[in-house]
C-alpha cells in the first residue's frame, strides 16, 4: 500500500491564522486513528472524543492548546484497479496544551472532527475514482477545503471565546458526522 500524508498543524488560541501551512510530512510517532476510514466501496467510521491526556507534545507556543491532524491517502491498484482510503489521525506529539479548561478541549475536539468529516467526504468523492492523477486532484481539494473550514471554524468562534458561535458550530459539524453513521 502506498500514502500520501499532508501534515496540517491547527492554529489556536491566539495564533496568527495566516501561518497555517500544508506540508509533506512522514508517518510521526504514534498517531491515533481515531475517526474516519473509508475501505472502498464501503466505508465505516469510528470516533472517541479527545482527552487533554492525549496531547503529548511539548509546548511551542505561547497559545493554550495546538491540535495537529494529519489526512493521509492510502491507494492499492490491482490489475489496473486502484481502490483509495482517507484516514483522519490526530498526532499527540505533535499536538500540546498548557490548559485544562473543558471549553478549549471541546473546540479542539471540533477540529479533530472537521478533520474526520472532511476525511469522509474525501473518501466519498474517491470511491468513484480509479485514476490516480484525478484521486491527487480530489485530495488535493478536500486537504484544501480542510484548511478553509479549519480557518472559518477559528475565525467565527475567535478561537472558542465566542460559546454561542462555539456551540452552534459544534451542533452542525456533529449533526454532519452523525449523518454519516
């Protein structure tokens, strides 16, 4: 089986969101796959919420958490027949907090949740793909469309600070994600 991981670290608490970059990265140490799985033509996913015991990497930054999330693109062709997954991880390594605040675990739980749905339409879109040009073009765009919504979800709940938004925010990703069950 081959991959194709793009390492998207999640811009908290505080931190200028014009720095999130996308880059190629190898398998780190210990990564959860803690969501979404799609073995084509079906696909099924599973899910645990984050603890702050999971968040194992040492403090970078002076925010009071980081999510890293990683998609990775796995493909096998047989007989010319390729077959795609998406997999959803969470890197604890990778990830820190300095806090124990319910309220900043829970908007990082979200994150790592955008990530799963995200990872799940992507494995969608390319269990009608059997090209591998075209499954990078679709991973492409769903890695893109991870980091928009990464930065909306920041954006309009100023980083968990605004519990209204925080909330709905949380009511319609889970809703998505329950629909996929």
């Amino acid at each position: 089986m081959k991959s194709l991981i793009l390492l998207y670290s999640l811009i908290q608490l505080g931190h200028d969101t014009d720095k999130i970059k996308l880059t190629t990265t190898g398998a780190g140490p210990e990564p959860i796959n803690i969501v979404s799985e799609l073995k084509v033509p079906s696909y099924q996913i599973s899910y645990r919420s984050l603890n702050w015991s999971d968040f194992k990497g040492p403090i970078t930054k002076s925010v009071a958490a980081e999510t890293t999330t990683q998609l990775q693109l796995d493909w096998e062709e047989t007989d010319g027949k390729y077959t795609f997954k998406v997999t959803a991880w969470f890197l604890p390594y990778e990830s820190f907090t300095c806090t124990d605040r319910q309220e900043i675990l829970d908007h990082e739980n979200l994150h790592f949740s955008i990530s799963a749905l995200k990872a799940y339409q992507c494995n969608k879109a390319l269990s009608k793909c059997n090209n591998l040009k075209e499954a990078y073009r679709i991973y492409n765009r769903c890695v893109d469309s991870l980091e928009k919504l990464q930065e909306l979800y920041d954006r309009e709940t100023k980083h968990s600070q605004n519990p209204t938004i925080q909330k709905l925010w949380e009511h319609n990703i889970l809703m998505d994600l329950n629909k996929l069950k």
